[in-house]
C-alpha cells in the first residue's frame, strides 16, 4: 500500500511537470524526483517482503493494509514538506523576498 500511494504521487506529479515542462518555476521535477526515489524505495521494501513471505505477501491483513496507507500518505506529506521548504528558500517568483521587504518598510 505504501509502495501503491507513493507511486500515485509520483505518477501526479509527473503529469503535472510534464505539463508545464518548459516553465519549471514551481520546481515541481525536483517533487517528481522525491517520489519516484521513494517509490523505488518502496519498490525494493515490497521485493524483499516478497521474498520473505511468498504467497503470504499478497493476503495481509487489513491492519496492515491501514498502517501501510498512513505510512505512504505521511512519506508522500514528508516529500511535499521538503518540496515546498525548497521552494521557499529558493524563491522562484520573488514572493516572499517582496513581502519581507514590503513588511519592513
């Protein structure tokens, strides 16, 4: 489920990216990287479980089910928090430089 959330992040994102390719003001190929690097992340958790617990892999329980959604929701809000930090910081559209300035004049 984790892998299954953080795949459809990524899957967004890059719809989103490729869309406004050109003007890539929003930064948003640096959240695709974000989510496809968790997603491969994901991806290698999700082969190693498999070969653990073979045909166990694909009846878990649905607790776990629950714990995993609320584990690739939080990855996909932890990738979102660092996207926007960075994109703050780097302050494409001069925004929050012109409101500091506005507000110490």
């Amino acid at each position: 489920m984790t892998l299954l959330t953080v795949v459809f992040a990524a899957v967004i994102a890059t719809v989103i990216w490729y869309k406004n390719a050109p003007n890539d003001n929003m930064m948003v190929g640096t959240l695709c990287l974000i989510y496809w690097g968790a997603s491969l992340m994901w991806l290698v958790d999700a082969v190693f479980e498999f070969i653990e617990l073979k045909e166990k892999f694909f009846t878990p329980a649905p607790a776990e089910m629950l714990n995993d959604l609320y584990l690739g929701l939080s990855a996909a809000a932890l990738g979102l928090v660092i996207w926007l930090v960075m994109l703050l910081i780097k302050d494409p559209k001069n925004v929050v430089r012109q409101t500091i300035l506005k507000k110490l004049k």
